[in-house]
C-alpha cells in the first residue's frame, strides 16, 4: 500500500472535519491501527485544525458582560434595601450563590457566544476545503488526461517512424486540394492506423469514415473518432488505395463519393 499516497488523498482531512463516508472512516480507522504514519497524520491534522481555532478565538462582545453585571448589580442593591434586618441571620451562603449564579451566566453567554463563531468558523472551512478538495480531483483528473494524451502521441511517433509500417499519402480530391490525411499500414498485422493532418471540422451530424478499396470495391475501414495523434482504425488485410468520406455520424455502408476529401494510392 502506497501510505504516502493514501494520506495526501484527502480522506483524512475528510474524516477529521466530519465529512466521510461511513465506508471511508471505518477504512481510515483500521489503517490507522495497522499504520503509525497514518494515525500520526490524523493527529498532526486535528492538532493543527484546534491550534487555528485557539489563534482565531475572539471574546465575548464587552457590552454583554456589561449588561450582565449591571442588570445584576441593579437586582443586588434592591435586595440589600428591602432585606437589611434579615442578612445578619441570613447564612453567607445565600448570597454566594447568587454571585456563583451570576458567573455562571456570564460563562454560558461567553460559552454560546464563542460556539456560534466556531461553529460559524468550521462550516466556512469545511467549505473552503470542499472546494479545495473538488479542484484538486479536477486537476488530478485534468493530469491524467495530459499524461494519457501525451503517451497516445509519443506511441503514434514510434509508429510513424517504424519502418515496418507501410505510409500511405491522401492528398485532397478535386476541389479539396488543401485537405490532407495519412494512413499507417502495419506490414506485419495488417492494422491500419490514420492521421488526419488537415481536414474540416466535422458538422456535430457528421463523422470522417476511413475506406480501403480492395479488388476494386470499397471496404469500410471504420469511423474517425476523436483521438490524440493515430487513430486506430479496422484490420485490413488488403487494400490498393485508401480515401476518407464525410458521412453522417456512426458511418455508412456504402461511401459518398461526392463528399470523399482525400484518397491515396498504395505504394
């Protein structure tokens, strides 16, 4: 298991934060047992998530203390008149609780006050790490295509420079001159291979279907999909000339000779 990999995931930071799968934390719960490294990142992670909360941390408002104490003071002198002969045999204890009442309600106020600013605090960072998250599988997702496509053309590269691949010329047809498309014929497997170096951009209805004409009729060699350098096309075991037409999307079973845009010789 690649644990490096694995902890730069993501899933972590998901399972810290409160936002994975069942499946995932419960996955995420056993490794961690087996591996050091892993329970060791979850516990960087909370450490540096309670250490961002301690350094953002803001006090109550001063006005509510204020409010408190004052509407309090207020309740304590009305006591103190109306309740003068009877605080000598009152027991001290009475008006310790009250002042234990009235820190404690100051605490609660302070308490729920600093709740409502973390709560508000993890609901924009979860949100924040959601979008992180999100990019971050975009651009993985966007390096996987790069890399698939770059390997398509260093492969089409050693292909054309094969010389166990037969290369066959389509220049454009009459009225066409300025189109232009090659095949590569495998000399040994019979697999045919097309770059089409300069051809129009296909209405959405339309597709390029590749033809081998064998013993003078014409065999489908399939349709041009979208593709990074060749396009794999069908096995053809024979052919005297090739030549691509515009037909309608998913291909035909006959070609239009009227739409065909190039064709070249074998040989």
């Amino acid at each position: 298991m690649n644990i490096k990999a694995y902890i730069e995931s993501g899933v972590i930071e998901s399972y810290v934060l409160g936002m994975a799968e069942p499946q995932e934390a419960a996955e995420l719960e056993q490794l961690s047992r087996q591996y050091p490294e892993i329970r060791k990142a979850i516990d960087e992670f909370e450490m540096a998530l309670e250490k961002a909360a301690l350094e953002a941390a803001v006090p109550a408002p001063a006005h509510v203390k204020d409010q408190l104490f004052q509407s309090l003071a207020g309740e304590f002198r009305e006591e103190k008149k109306t309740d003068q002969a009877k605080l000598v045999s009152l027991p001290n204890r009475l008006h310790f609780t009250r002042y234990v009442a009235a820190a404690s309600i100051i605490l609660l106020v302070a308490s729920a006050t600093l709740n409502i600013y973390f709560y508000n605090q993890f609901r924009a960072s979860s949100t924040a790490y959601q979008a992180l998250l999100i990019e971050k599988n975009s651009l993985f997702a966007d390096n996987q295509n790069i890399q698939t496509k770059v390997l398509d053309m260093y492969q089409s590269m050693q292909m054309m420079s094969d010389p166990a691949y037969i290369k066959v010329s389509m220049p454009g047809t009459k009225g066409r001159e300025e189109n232009l498309a090659t095949v590569f014929w495998d000399s040994k497997s019979k697999d045919v291979y097309v770059l089409p170096n300069k051809l129009p951009q296909a209405a959405p209805d339309k597709q390029y279907q590749l033809w081998a004409i064998v013993d003078g009729k014409p065999v489908d060699a399939g349709v041009i999909g979208a593709c990074a350098g060749l396009c794999k096309m069908k096995n053809i075991p024979k052919a005297s000339v090739f030549a691509i037409t515009l037909e309608k999307k998913g291909g035909s079973p006959t070609p239009t000779l009227e739409q065909m845009y190039v064709a070249g010789k074998v040989g």
